[in-house]
C-alpha cells in the first residue's frame, strides 16, 4: 500500500536530518479505509516510545499525497539479512540470533504495554515477519511497520472475516479471524527465531491455503532436531512460543525475551553490528552513497537560498517585513527532500523548494547583526557632494539676496535690529567638527541619514 524513500528534513539554522519517508500509493490515497489505516499506523507509533521500535517524526500532506516521515536505520531488515547469509553461507551465530529477537521482543513490548494519557492502548502487531524486523549496522534492532496493528484507538477496525498479515507468520488464531491479544505477537515472534535458528522456512507453501492448513495443523520440529549443536533448552522456549493454544505461550513479550535470554548466551551489540556490516555490505555501500548524495544536495539547497539573501542585506537597506506567523508556521513544516530514483524538485515541486527558500530567508535574517555597521569608507566630502547632488533635484536652491522685493515705502526709514553676537569661525569650526563626527545618523530601520548641518 506504500513505497519508502530516503529523504532528507531540513530545519532552521542549516539544520538537516536524514529520514524514511512512507508514501500511500496513488490509487490508495482516495480510499478511506486506506487513509485511515496509514494514519492510525503514524498515530500509534508516535505513542511507542522505545529504541527498539522505529518512531514516527511527522505526517504531511504535499500536493495531494500522503506521506508519513519516519526514523531513517541505516542497515537492512532480518529477511534480506537471512537471505543473503544463506546464499554466502555466513549464518549469523547463535548471540547473535538470541540479541537480534531479543531486542525485537523488547520493542514488541513497549508498543503492547504503550498507553496514552494513563490508558493501555492494547496494540497488537499483528504483522511481526523477518520483513518488519530492522536490524541496523549500529547492532540495534528495530520493529517497525504497525500498519495493520490492532489497538484500541484505531479509527479503522478491520471487517470481521478479513485476514490481514503474513500467513507463514500467523497465529492460528488470527488465521481464524479470532480475537487477537498479545500472545499473537509472540506466536510470530517464535516462528522467526525458529527460522533464524534453523536456516530454513517453517510454514511454506507454494498454495496460500496450504501455507494456512501447515500453520494450524503440521508438526514443529524441535531446532536441535534440525541444528544438533544448538542448545536443548532453546527448544523448551521455542515450542512454548510456538503452541497454537494461546493460554500456552508466554503471557508477554518481555517474559519470552528473558527465558530466551536465559536459554542462549546474548550476544553484544558490536557482534550483530559486525555480522550486518559483513552480510549486507554491498547494499549498506550502495546506500551510504545515496545518503551522501542526498546530504550535499540538502546542504547545496540550503546554501542557494540563504545567499541571495545575505548579499541584499546591505546596511543602507532597511529589513523587509516579516510575518512572525508565516516564518513560524514555514520553519515548523519541515520542507522535505530528496529520494531514491527521483530528483527532489521533481518529487516535491516548487511548493516545498518555496518552504526552503523562505525558510532560509528567515534563517538568514535573524543571523544578521543587530550592532551599528561600520562607519563609511569613502572620504566625507564625496559623501556631502553625493548628497548635496542628490538633495538639489528636491528641494530648490534659494533666490540671490539681490533679487528678493523690498516692500518698504522708500520715504521712511529702514529700521535696523541690532543682531546678536556672531560666533567666531574658530568656535563654529570647532562646533562642526564635534556635531558633525560621524556626518550622519541612524535611523529607527538602521538607514543611514546625513545630517542636515553637515551639508
């Protein structure tokens, strides 16, 4: 129903984060049962707090579609690990399988126990498969993909007789479209640790109901029938995950992880990280490169917007208005970018290169110094011509003194007013120089104005 794509979230002040980014496919995106699925998978995740488990960062709705932007794990999912290990014969060894599922059996309990606001969201994967098991190259292993979990807060409720999930995975009650609790987690979580142990599938068919009818009826080989040097207590903890009565297994996640735990020595996380880095490091390379790529052209895209800004802002300019609401709500979008096969711009469009751009422009203003600029480099006179020159074609020169009318009658006399004391040309020199150092101000909007008496 969806395709993952790398991408890059691009914040205030440079900032950039590298994240998955789920797509709903086109022809989902106008289905409501669809919608409703995919945003109740962004709802419940955001409500697991765990490292074990992949967070969900944000949802965005961008021309029509529907994105949720999650935690990007650079490594590779448990099936493809399995897989390629077969094919090169570097079967992961026993700690290794035994912190691999623990750590998912971890995170399956976080989201079974997660509850909001005091109360128990009772989430059910639903979907615990190889595929959905992130193993990364820092030896951390991830659950992810809840899009068909089961909680008490889903907007959608699956119809009843509807069978959603893997069937090789299935509980034999979920099989059944019977009620479901956390115990059909376990059930697929056993049925992957049997297959990593083992090297082989457990329930498969070529025939989907003969996948169904293995997975309710055929018999469960102990793992040391098929792999001797394993640990005989490993298949008292594997078969009690695996009984297809629910009352039968372990009453929760954590419960299996410690009895497996107890059962097989845990390996460390630099021995999981060492095995991924070996197995899938062709994939990883490919991968690094593209994140590489995607990083420079986030970092070249941020600096192309904050340098056509920089360079207008002289101090002669006063600051364009800024709308507090618009940069707040444009630097809270999160302009996203970048992903595998296709370009940014033309995934994204001009709108999103728009958030970036404004964004910028925002980021670049406020790193503008608010201190006086620096006085004037080009000698006084050339600046009191300059504006003199400019000043003139505004207000017009005054008349001679010679020509001004006399309107008095030539028979009285011209009465004379005594004029104050005139300063000498030392004091006025000595008053110019002082009030005219520097020959200009700064207004309000930090323009430079030459004062009037300095002309």
């Amino acid at each position: 129903m969806a395709t993952v794509h790398l991408g890059c979230m691009l914040g205030p002040a440079g900032f950039s984060k590298l994240v998955a980014i789920k797509c709903l496919h086109e022809q989902f995106a106008l289905e409501q049962e669809f919608v409703a699925m995919f945003l109740d998978e962004a709802r419940l995740t955001s409500s697991i707090h765990h490292p074990n488990v992949v967070a969900t960062l944000d949802v965005v709705a961008e021309q029509g579609e529907l994105l949720v932007v999650m935690e990007y794990v650079h490594g590779e999912s448990l099936a493809a690990l399995l897989r390629t290990s077969r094919l090169t014969g570097d079967a992961p060894a026993l700690p290794v399988v035994t912190r691999i599922v623990c750590d998912a059996l971890d995170g399956l309990h976080a989201a079974h126990i997660a509850s909001l606001a005091g109360r128990c969201l009772n989430i059910v994967h639903r979907d615990v498969s190889p595929q959905n098991i992130m193993v990364g190259a820092d030896g951390n292993t991830r659950v992810l993909d809840f899009g068909i979990a089961q909680a008490a807060v889903r907007s959608h409720v699956t119809a009843s007789g509807t069978v959603k999930g893997k069937l090789a995975y299935m509980a034999p009650e979920q099989l059944q479209s019977r009620a479901v609790n956390a115990r059909a987690d376990i059930f697929a979580a056993g049925v992957v640790l049997w297959e990593a142990l083992t090297g082989k599938r457990l329930f498969f068919a070529a025939d989907p109901r003969d996948t169904a009818d293995l997975v309710m009826n055929s018999a469960i080989a102990p793992p040391t029938t098929i792999v001797p040097s394993l640990p005989s207590e490993l298949d008292r903890v594997v078969l009690k995950a695996l009984a297809r009565d629910p009352a039968q297994r372990f009453d929760s996640a954590h419960e299996f992880a410690e009895a497996l735990r107890r059962a097989a020595t845990e390996g460390s996380r630099r021995a999981v990280a060492d095995w991924v880095n070996r197995v899938a490091k062709d994939s990883l390379s490919r991968r690094l490169h593209l994140l590489e790529t995607l990083e420079a052209s986030a970092i070249h895209a941020q600096a192309q917007a904050v340098l056509p800004s920089v360079t207008s802002s002289s101090p002669f300019h006063a600051p364009l208005p800024v709308d507090e609401g618009t940069a707040t709500r444009t630097t809270s979008t999160r302009a996203i970018s970048g992903e595998t096969g296709r370009s940014s711009a033309a995934r994204w469009g001009p709108a999103s290169a728009a958030i970036v751009g404004i964004a910028a422009v925002v980021i670049a203003w406020a790193m503008v110094p608010k201190s006086p600029p620096p006085p004037l480099r080009v000698p006084a006179k050339k600046v009191v011509a300059a504006v003199t020159a400019a000043s003139s074609a505004l207000v017009p020169a005054p008349l001679p003194v010679e020509s001004l009318p006399l309107a008095l009658p030539s028979s009285e006399p011209v009465k004379r007013i005594p004029s104050k004391p005139r300063t000498g040309p030392t004091e006025k020199r000595l008053m110019h120089a002082q009030s005219c150092s520097p020959p200009y101000r700064i207004d309000a909007a930090g323009v430079r104005r030459v004062k009037l008496q300095c002309l």
